[in-house]
C-alpha cells in the first residue's frame, strides 16, 4: 500500500515537472511569434475644429486601449480577452459613443449595442437595445460564451445581464449634459466616437468586437451595424478580422465587414485593398464610415472616407500608433 502512494506521489511529480517544462516552451514560443497586434478605433467623423483638450484626451484612452490589449496577449490571455478588456476602457471614457458616453435618442433616452466574435471558430455574440447595461461588451461576450444563441435585445438582454452578474447601472449613470442638448437640438452630428478592437493573439486567433450608443436622435429601437455580426464586425482566423463605424445602414445593407473578409479570401485582395474597395462603395452610395481591419498576420487597415477616425494600432514594435485626421 506504501509503496503504491510513493508510486503516485512519484507520477505526480513528473506530471508537475512535465507540464512546467511545456510552460516555459510555450511562453518562450510566444515571445518568438512576435506576432501579436491589436488595432483600435474610435469612430469615424470626428470634426477638425475639436479642443486640442478633447484630441488629447482621446489619443490617450486610445493608446491606454491599446496598451491594455496588448499586455493582456502578452501574459498569454487571447484575442477576445484583449478585445473586451480594450472595449471596457473606451466604454467607461465619456468621451466615446459607447457605454458611458453613448448619444441620445429621439426621445432623450440611450439604448446601446455592441457584439464580439472569434475568429478561431466562428462563435459570436451581440446584445441590442440595451439601457441598463454598464459594459455591452462584456453582455456580448457572455450571450457568445454561455447561451445557445448569438443575439440579445432590450429587456431580454437586460435580463441575460443581470443573471450574469454583469454591472448593471441606473439609465442616469449614462447622463451627459453635452450629448443630451444635442439630441434636444435634434442635431444629426456626424457619426463618431462609436468603439471596436481587433486582435491577433500569439495562438494565431483574431477576435473583433464593436461597441456603440448609435447616432445621436435616432428613434427608438433602431438598431445600427454594430452589433450585426457580418456588418459591424467580422472575424475569421486565417483570413480577417473587422470593425466598423460610420452610418450603420449602409452598412448592414453592404455587410461591410465580411465583405472585406470575403474580398481577401476569393480575391487574394492585401486588407487594404478589400478595406479601401469596401470604403469606396460606402462612398459611392453616399454613406460616411470607416474600419479597421487585421489580417491573419497581423497587417492593419484604417480606412475612411471622412475627415477623420480616431485610431491606434499596436504590434511587437512596440510603439503605438494613434492618429484622429488624415496622416500628413
Ligand atoms: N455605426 C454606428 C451605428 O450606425 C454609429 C457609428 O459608428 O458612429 O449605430
């Protein structure tokens, strides 16, 4: 009886030896791939005469997005982590049109969207409507992970919420002065400060995810491309991963983000180019948007067809890149 415990004390040990050892190749493996990037934006149509106090302010949330995304591949977490964690940062600015900044309705209210998607096996989530909802982005990525389904709105989605666990906030936690007057002045602002992350991770895998209040007086229950998969958002490994900003209805009727995916996929088309013909047709139909898009090597797009969309991107450079307007 002894010696059979030592004997499984003794297989025991080697098993923990064993698997240490496949550790430390996996994560010098990693270090190795160097292939690990992750791209941001922050909506599309952002007007040349904003304070150089806003400019400042959103560069920062973008690269401190940025930065998250990346450590959190870096410490070996995948593509959707580092798409949710660098989603939440942006929805908590009040800067962005996303969680805590998201615009209001016509009827002076604000209902969000967001949705998410892996790329390694085509598993998607997307919450619509919702109002009570801190983090959008963490509601898609639970209806993607823990239900049969892929999308959720208004109060279904609140409930999915709620007996998730997920924050759920007073609609007064959303409250913006600015944005409210807006509405009120039944302005049509330009599309701008919705959010979306793509990420490559070192496993290989890309994750897309996008997160919005929708445009500023729209009516209620309007549901914009963001959290249609296939129009806000695509992510397919080995090929290409997608978020989008601009006029949603355009976009859904073009399905922009697998149409990028599609043209580099049956074309061969580099993502610039699929990103850059997919953004030239917006433009033919008279639709103002952007997107930024990864293919499976870790390659950016940012493409737009407005003034500017605020963007960054980060690969093992290691430096980051944020911009707003056109580069000079
Ligand atoms: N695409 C979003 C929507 O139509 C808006 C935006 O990107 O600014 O809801």
């Amino acid at each position: 009886m002894i010696h059979k415990n030592l004997l499984l004390i003794m297989l025991l040990t080697i098993k923990k030896a064993l698997s240490s050892i496949l550790l430390i190749f996996t994560l010098s493996a990693f270090s190795e791939i160097n292939n690990v990037s992750i791209i941001i934006h922050g909506g599309a149509g952002w007007s040349a005469d904003m304070s150089q106090d806003d400019i400042d302010g959103i560069k920062k949330a973008l690269e401190e997005s940025a930065n998250k995304g990346y450590e959190v591949m870096l410490k070996g977490g995948t593509s959707i982590d580092a798409v949710e964690e660098a989603i939440v940062i942006l929805e908590d600015n009040p800067l962005f049109n996303a969680g805590k900044g998201a615009v209001y309705t016509s009827e002076f209210k604000q209902e969000l969207d967001a949705s998410i998607m892996d790329g390694s096996n085509l598993n998607a989530g997307a919450a619509a409507s919702v109002t009570n909802v801190k983090n959008p982005i963490r509601l898609a990525r639970h209806i993607m992970e823990n239900t049969n389904h892929v999308m959720f709105s208004s109060k279904g989605a609140e409930r999915v919420a709620k007996e998730a666990g997920l924050e759920i906030v007073y609609p007064s936690y959303f409250y913006s002065k600015e944005k409210l007057e807006r509405a009120k002045k039944k302005q049509k602002e330009s599309k701008m400060g919705t959010v979306g992350v793509v990420a490559l991770d070192a496993y290989g895998n890309i994750a897309a995810g996008t997160s919005t209040g929708g445009m500023t007086n729209k009516k209620p229950g309007r549901i914009g491309d963001s959290p249609i998969i296939g129009a806000g958002t695509w992510a397919e490994n080995n090929v290409c991963g997608v978020s989008g900003t601009g006029h949603g209805e355009y976009f859904i009727r073009l399905g922009v983000a697998k149409e990028i995916c599609a043209l580099m996929k049956y074309q061969n088309l580099s993502v610039e180019q699929a990103a850059q013909t997919v953004i030239d047709k917006l433009r033919d139909m008279g639709a103002d948007g952007g997107v930024i898009a990864l293919d499976s090597n870790g390659n950016p797009a940012m493409i737009f067809n407005t003034a500017g969309m605020a963007r960054a991107y980060k690969n093992s450079d290691d430096s980051t890149y944020v911009e707003i307007y056109i580069d000079k």
